[in-house]
C-alpha cells in the first residue's frame, strides 16, 4: 500500500502542477484582456485627442451661392457662327 500512495501523491502533484500551469495563463489572459478593454475609448472620451479639431458650422448662417462670372468679358466671341462647312481637300506634291 505504501507504493500506491506514492504513486498517487506524485500523480496528484503532477496535476496540481498543471492546474497552476493553466490557472498562471488564465489570470496572464485575463491582465491582457482588461489592459485592451481599458485601451478602448468610447466617442465621449475621444475629446481633446484630435478627434474633433474640425468646428462644427456655424448655427444659422446662410451664404448664398456667389453668382458664376467666369463669361464676363468675352463678348467679342459671341456672335463667332461657323459659315464654311466644307471640308479641305487634301493636296498630293508631285
């Protein structure tokens, strides 16, 4: 009988040595885990960070669209009408 308890002594310290192998890499998990879940911000906390350096517009301002005076003195084109239609014939030097 003293045999067999050693031999289940040493089996029971062999999986004690493996729980606290995998409860070690449980709590290493878990540090990793709350360190990303405390590195996400949410949007109210992304103040101050750049997030909002573009102002919003301001309230209530109305700026008409500015008129298009791109055409504004070119008048001597206007009355350009194309009056020859017909096509230039080609000449062959001999």
């Amino acid at each position: 009988m003293a045999k067999s308890s050693l031999s289940s002594d040493k089996e029971v310290k062999k999986e004690k040595e493996g729980l606290d192998i995998k409860l070690t890499g449980f709590e290493s998990d878990s540090k990793d885990l709350n360190t990303l879940l405390g590195s996400q911000r949410t949007d109210k906390n992304k103040e101050g960070l750049g997030y909002n350096a573009v102002p919003y517009p301001p309230a209530q301002v109305y700026s008409p669209p500015k008129k298009d005076l791109s055409w504004t003195g070119l008048p001597e084109f206007v009355d350009d009408t194309v009056t020859d239609y017909s096509r230039p014939t080609p000449s062959i030097d001999s």
